[in-house]
C-alpha cells in the first residue's frame, strides 16, 4: 500500500531540503540560525517528521539561496511520477 499523500510531501519536501541545504555548503545550525529557528527543527524538516510553515519556507529558500518554487517543486514533480 502506499504512503498517504501527506507522508509524500513531507519525504519529498524534506528530500528537498536537504539536498538544498548540502549544495549550500551549509550545516544546519548555521541554516537555523539564518532561518530563526533550532537545529533541532531543520532536522525533522530534513528528516520528514515536520513541515516548515509557508513563511518558515520563505526564509529557508532565501538563506539557501534558492527561492520558494524551486524549493517546493520537488513536491509536485515527485508525485507527478508516482
């Protein structure tokens, strides 16, 4: 059976990140404190336990030099091929 729809985003959102994150050259304590949150969140961001809010994702996209779309059309692409 397959994951429910929101366990797919949040895989791919946090596939996404992390992969956003790395090309950066950046850790994730740097990266919470750019964003104004813990480390701790970035990691269940990272991990796909939670989800950045919209504004959170904001913040993210610019501190990883990337932008909102770019961050999040992962989501949409990743279902499109499932």
């Amino acid at each position: 059976m397959s994951r429910p729809l929101a366990d797919r985003i949040a895989l791919a959102l946090a596939g996404s990140i992390t992969e956003a994150r790395t090309k950066a050259k950046t850790n994730k304590s740097a990266l919470a404190f750019q964003v104004g949150v813990t480390p701790s969140a970035v990691s269940r961001w990272e991990d796909g336990t939670r989800r950045p809010s919209i504004d959170n994702l904001v913040v993210l996209a610019a501190a990883l030099g990337t932008t909102f779309g770019a961050l999040t059309a992962c989501i949409d692409h990743k279902e499109r091929s499932s």
